[in-house]
C-alpha cells in the first residue's frame, strides 16, 4: 500500500522527515518496505529560478532575438539571448541557470527530450542562460512567449519554491492482511496520533447541504446479511472533465491515474478515508430504483473493463429496476461497476454509494471472478460500518467543488443492524505476563483510548482480579481477543522500549500440547532420509480385492465409497501395505531396483456398536495413523570393493529399533508375528501393546501387484507411539571406570531365541550387565538333533569402581547357572 508524505501533512503535523517517519510507522506493525521521492516536474526544477529582466534591446543581426540582461539573485547580472516575442524590461521571469536540465513538456504527448543549460554563443551574442516559456519548463504546453510573473519575491528564488513544487516521498508499507484499518491516509495517521500524541485533523463536512429533493430514487436492501449498511445520494448538473490540478497530483502521487473529476473523487475518498464508493450514471438507472440483492446464478454482466462475466448465485450486486435479470445488474458489489452505468462524458446526474458490504461476500465473490481492486482489497478484509455516511458527504463536497452540481436528494442510509464495538475483557496481570514488564496502568490507558478503544468496568489495583472491559470500534476487525488488545498496548509503547531480561523467556495465553507430533514426525522423517529412505506419499482409496486376501487380520468391515470413481478405488485402505507394494512396483518398472520407502498415513475401518440404553444397533467409523518401512532389492550395490549384499529381515529389523530409539522407546518384547501379511515376522510390544509389526511379505500379498521380489515391512501404531512419547530425557554422567566384556558359548534348543537368552541374563544381572550381545550362531549335526550353538558377548560395567576378576567371576558363574537352569544350556568351555 502506497502513502504519499504530503498527504498524510493534511491528517497530522509531521516535522521528522520522511525516513523517520517510516521508522515510526514500522514500529508500531506498520512496516515500511521503501520510501521514494517523487518529483511534481521531473528534474524538481533544479537550476530554475526566478529573475528579473534588467534591460532588453534586438540583437543586431537577428530581427526575432532579444539582448537581455537578468538578476537571476547570482551577485552579477546575466546576458541571455532571448528569442520571446514578449520579453522587455522590468519583467518578473523564469530563469534557467547555466547547469540547470529540463524536461520540457512533448506536444505530442511522451516524454520529451531533456535539455541542460550550457553557456552559448547565439549570432555572437553570449547568453549565460534562458528566460524559460511554461512548456519548456514541464509546467505546461503553451509556447507563445515567456512566463511573466506577477510577483514580489527575491531574485534568485528557486521556482519550485514559488511555484508550490516541493518533492512529495512515497512510503510503500507492508500492509498485513489483518491491519486493513491502516489502509488509508487517515488510518495511518491514527497510528502516529497514538504515537506521538498530536491531534488528528479529519476533513471537515460541516458545508453539505442538501440543496433539494428533485431526483431522489428508491433504494432498498435485499440482501441484509451480505450489505449490512448501505448509504447514497444523488448529485444533478454536474460536469464530467477532468480534474484540477490539485486531485490529479494527489492520485499520481501515489501511483494512480486520474480519470475524470467525479470518478477521481471517489478513488481519492477511497485512499484518504479507506471507504470505498462509487458513482453510476443516474441517467441509466431503470426505472429509478436501486436494489441490492443477488441475481441467478449464471446471469451474464459486463464490467467496466469489457468482459462479460457469468454471476454466481451468491454474488451481490447493485441493480436496477429492470425485472429482466440480464439487463438489471449495474455494479458487482463492492468489486468491480457495470460498463453501462459507468460515469461518462455524457454523465450530468449521478447517484454516489457508500456501502458497508459482508467480507465473506465480497471474498468469495472476489475468488471466484479473480477481480481485485483497490475496493475489493478494502471490503474483502473488513470496512468500517460508521464510516459511509461521513465518506458520502465528504465525496459530495468534493463533487460539488471539481464538478459542480446540487445535492438533489436526502441522504439514503439502509442500516437495520447497526454493528456493535468489539467488547474484550482483559486482565492487568496478562498484560503485564505478556509483555514481561509492568506498563504504567494511566499509560495503558492514554494508548487504548488514543486508539479509540474505551476501558469500561475497569476493577483497579490492587484488587488481585484487576481487569477492564476494552470497549473496541468495529473498524479495527483483528481485535477480538484478549491477546490482539494487549498487542496493540505494546506495539505504541514500543517493543524497543520493554528491556530484555537476564534470563529470557516467553510466555502465551494459548496452551499448547506437551508433544508437537508433527515436529516428532518430522525428526522421524529425517532420520529415514538420512539413511536412505525415501518418503512416499498415497492416496486414501484401494482396491477391495487387497483387503479380501487380508480379511482376518482387518479389525473392522471396508468404508465403501458411495459414489466411487471406479471399482478399483472404492474403498478406504485398512493398511499402507498395499500403498507401498504399489509404489515398489511403479518404480521397479522403471528399471530402479533398491528400494527403501516410508509413509506416514490415515488407515480407515468401521465397527459395528450397540447403544447401551435403547440398545440400537450402530456403526462407527474410526481413523487412525500409521507409519511404515518397506524395503526390496539390494541394501548394498555391488562395487569392486564388495559383493551385492540383498536387503535381508535384520536390514529392516535395525531401521525399525532406529526409529524407536528416537521415540524413546528402550525397551520393548518381541514375540513371533500371527498376522497374515508377514510370511515370518516379530512384533514388538510395550506394556502388552502392540507397537510394531515387522517381517518378510507373505508372497501371497506381493503376487496380487504382480511384485516378485521378496520385500520386507514395517507397519507402526503410531497413534500409540505418540501416546507412550515422553519429551523428558534421562542424562547420566559418562561412566569414569572401564567396562569388562565375556563371552559364552551356549548348546540350546532350536526353540530358544535369543531375546530369551538377553531377557534372562538381564533378569539375573541388574546392576553391573549393560548389554548382551551374539556374534556367532551355529548349527550342526556334531551338536545333535534339534540344538543349536549361540556365541553371546556380556558387558559389564560398575559406573562406581574397577571391577576386578573376583566380581566378574561370580556374576558369570550366576549368568551360567540361570541358562542352564531355565534353558537347558549346555556351556561349552
């Protein structure tokens, strides 16, 4: 959004400069994204002055040439040679100085050719300057003579000064979708009123009068909750031309092109106010009625700018009294007028809008049509419902000067629901938790109130419930909340102003969860990435052929798709196997082989339940998260240093215990998987909780994808991941004394796991056992029918002292006698 520095003067007095001010402005949320100068005559007129013409006589050898000397207010006169018709003695002129570049003014439109002053030799005659013509100057377009001032000012006064042509600053502000009460001069300046405590000046509307009722119209509202206020009159005699000087500067400093006076007025009102209005030709309002209503859907209405548009049925428009639905519309409300009934040449009677129009209306209307404009920008986000009346007359002021013409009508004002304030309970001990420092309680009070926002039933200190109710206006549409009243308090008295503290902190009136699971899945997602997994992500629908060959082991009955695409996809998925075999294969057919993919994702079931009071039968939908790890191929390529080395149960086995090592999970029973998908398999439980499925894919489920490689899976409870999740971490000092290791070699039955042997010895071990470990299985008929031979590694530690032998051998001794009592093991020494 564009301010111009000049314009905001006629709101409040401003003595810092440019810069500052937008230091100012960004300070309190406005935030200034570049400030720029803006020359009213290209160039600023530098090097022009204002002289007098001393003594004026022909040149002698050119009939239409003049001798002059000037006092340009240089100490000594000038000699210019002149070429005016109307150059004499005693003239007040404008004075070009040696140096000095002009933009003069092209007569055929365009920029035109800069000119710099030189000195010259004209016919023999030196001239030190030129006496300029209003073209030559970029002032305007006559060339008949010099410019001859009527005036008293000293020679050598710059021309810009005389002339009024001060260079004017843009400030571009960052305008946030939620400050729209800022998107205006007078917006802006309440900011620096609460600021810096200067007084406002609003435009005074003291003048308007209504000088009859010879053309009033009917205007009625339709559609109340989409235009909440709507106000207009009509003004009649007026004269369509173009602006004066004064309003055409004012649009072009801030980027806009003047049109013709009335719609000027309007754009001008828009950007100093922040109401946006707008005028339709009177003449073109059949039947003498306005109606703000909707109109069905698909009626064709063409906008200003020639495109014929097709209305949705919730779009608001301005209409007509045409009963003809295609020939009613005149304006899309709040967005873009009609090409009919638009402010023309021809225009000698207009009926003006101020409106209050819905955001939502407006927004939706907006998306669809894809037509922003500077009012749509404003009604979009929130306008001031007290603002079109004060807006309306100020723009019937203005018409009335620019345009002339009477005020022939009363004024319309449809406002069946006035808008109440904004009323927000806040408590000092918030403020005073938020901001991190105790504000004086009158300070608070001056902020507030300079930003038009009252305190009512105010409960003042000590009372320990001290609190007031922050009586809030309804153009300030982002302040509702406890936490938005205590913003605007601190962003007036400065953040720069509240001192940092030794220790820093943060603190908010919002409560949020103990665990961020999107953050967890996030470090989750990252820890596969780098160990070179690929994320993939599906779609919710399936084919319900997986879900037969899978039935038993389905906790529910499908969710089934009432109106599917196809029969392929009708059905919710019940798992992310099929996903992933899914994906395996698309890839695989193109020619990439080893694969490792993990997906984060919604699995769906329905069951069957009974009301226990009426005893009703009923059905109920649940959705859970899952995660999973899939892997086929090779888990390392082949190089000249080693060998293709396929994915095997142990590859996925070590991703799984990674994940659950970064949630915290240390320990966990295993048990040999029942489920159908595995061919063979563990599950991992923690307090009896399934937390994680793993294995080799039953073959059965790979051959319905047409997948013949073995893969191997990981499907992971999440929600019940997240549930058991503890953010707190144990931290225990680096042990200061060596550990031991020993190793066993135990004959066992085949039906003996490992995880049995790591369960006992811990069991038997307590304090000085840190880990358990097997480097060696074997199996052979020397150890006979039915045994196997587990090589297992012991570590102990004693984080208090060096063990010695004594210790270390008694432990042993206890960890064999547990293997051979509760196993069955044969120690081989």
């Amino acid at each position: 959004m564009t301010i111009s520095y000049k314009w905001l003067q006629q709101f409040i007095e401003l003595t810092e400069a440019p810069e500052q001010v937008g230091k100012m402005l960004t300070s309190t949320g406005l935030e200034v994204e570049g400030i720029e100068r803006v020359e009213a005559v290209k160039g600023g007129l530098e090097g022009v002055v204002i002289g007098e013409v001393l003594t004026c006589e022909r040149h002698p050898d050119a009939d239409k040439l003049s001798l002059t000397t000037v006092d340009a207010g240089t100490g000594t006169p000038l000699n210019i040679v002149c070429g005016a018709p109307n150059v004499a003695a005693g003239q007040r002129v404008v004075v070009a100085l040696v140096g000095a570049t002009l933009y003069p003014t092209n007569p055929n439109g365009g920029p035109a050719e800069p000119l710099t002053i030189k000195k010259a030799k004209i016919r023999g005659a030196a001239s030190e300057g030129m006496i300029c013509a209003e073209d030559e100057i970029g002032l305007g377009h006559s060339h008949a003579g010099i410019m001859v001032l009527d005036t008293d000012v000293p020679n050598g006064t710059p021309a810009a000064e005389y002339f009024k042509l001060q260079p004017d600053y843009q400030i571009e502000i960052g305008l946030t979708p939620n400050r729209i009460d800022a998107a205006s001069h007078m917006g802006v300046a309440r900011d620096l009123h609460a600021l810096t405590g200067r007084p406002i000046s609003l435009p005074p509307v003291d003048a308007f009068r209504v000088d009859s009722t010879d053309f009033s119209l009917d205007v009625r509202v339709e559609a109340t909750e989409a235009c909440p206020r709507y106000a207009g009159l009509t003004i009649s005699g007026l004269t369509v031309q173009e602006s004066p000087d004064w309003l055409k500067q004012r649009l072009l400093s801030i980027g806009l092109t003047p049109i013709n006076n009335v719609v000027d007025v309007t754009n001008f009102v828009c950007h100093d106010l922040g109401q946006p209005l707008h005028a339709f030709d009177a003449d073109q309002i059949e039947g003498g009625t306005v109606v703000v209503k909707t109109l069905p859907e698909g009626t064709p209405f063409v906008t200003l700018d020639g495109t014929e548009r097709k209305l949705k049925a919730t779009d608001l428009m301005i209409c007509n009294g045409n009963p003809d639905p295609a020939a009613a519309g005149m304006c899309i409300a709040g967005v873009f007028g009609g090409k009919k009934s638009g402010v023309s040449e021809q225009t000698t009677r207009i009926f003006l809008e101020s409106a209050h129009f819905s955001a939502a209306s407006v927004r939706q209307t907006v998306q669809h049509h894809d037509l922003r404009t500077d009012a749509s920008f404003r009604f979009e986000r929130g306008t001031d419902p007290n603002l079109p009346v004060y807006a309306l007359k100020r723009a019937a002021l203005l018409i009335q000067e620019v345009a002339g013409g009477q005020i022939s009508s009363d004024i319309v004002d449809i406002y069946p629901t006035p808008v109440a304030p904004f009323r927000v309970p806040v408590r000092y001990r918030n403020i005073d938790r938020l901001i991190g420092i105790q504000i004086d309680r009158a300070e608070i009070t001056r902020i507030l109130n300079a930003l038009d926002i009252q305190l009512d039933e105010v409960v003042a200190e000590p009372d320990p419930n001290a609190s007031f109710v922050a009586v809030v206006p309804p153009y300030r549409v982002d302040v509702t909340r406890e936490a938005d009243v205590i913003e605007e308090i601190l962003r007036i008295y400065g953040v720069d102003n509240v001192p940092l503290s030794a220790t820093l902190r943060a603190d908010s009136l919002s409560e949020f969860p103990t665990i961020d699971v999107n953050q967890l899945q996030g470090r989750i997602s990252e820890m596969l990435a780098g160990n070179g997994f690929y994320e993939i992500m599906s779609l919710s629908l399936t084919r319900p052929a997986y879900h037969d060959a899978i039935r038993s082991a389905l906790p529910g009955t499908d969710v089934t798709l009432l109106n599917p695409l196809s029969d392929e996809l009708s059905v919710m998925r019940q798992t992310l196997l099929f996903s992933a075999l899914e994906a395996m294969v698309y890839n695989l057919n193109r020619r990439q082989k080893d694969l490792k993919f993990f997906e984060f994702g919604k699995v769906y079931h329905q069951k069957e339940t009974t009301n226990p009071q009426t005893g009703t039968a009923g059905r109920k939908y649940v959705e859970t998260m899952r995660m999973s790890l899939a892997m086929v191929g090779n888990q390392q390529a082949e190089s000249w240093q080693q060998k293709a080395q396929p994915v095997t149960f142990h590859n996925l086995a070590a991703a799984v215990q990674r994940v659950l090592g970064n949630l915290r999970v240390r320990s966990f029973d295993s048990q040999p998987t029942d489920s159908p998908l595995f061919q063979y398999g563990l599950t991992y439980s923690v307090n009896k909780k399934p937390i994680v499925s793993l294995g080799l894919v039953n073959p059965k489920l790979t051959k319905l994808v047409d997948l013949k490689q073995p893969v191997f899976y990981a499907d992971f409870d999440w929600q019940a991941l997240m549930k058991g999740y503890s953010g707190k971490a144990k931290y225990e000092e680096v042990p200061r004394f060596p550990d031991v290791r020993r190793d066993l070699s135990l004959v066992l039955d085949k039906t003996v796991t490992f995880d049995q042997i790591s369960k006992l010895a811990h069991q038997t071990e307590r304090k000085l056992l840190r880990s358990v470990g097997v480097f060696d299985v074997y199996e052979g008929e020397n150890l006979g029918a039915g045994k196997k031979s587990y090589s297992v590694s012991f570590t102990l530690q004693d984080p208090t002292q060096t063990l010695n032998d004594t210790v270390i051998d008694k432990t042993m001794q206890r960890l064999m006698g547990a293997f051979e009592r509760d196993l069955g093991a044969v120690i081989r020494k």
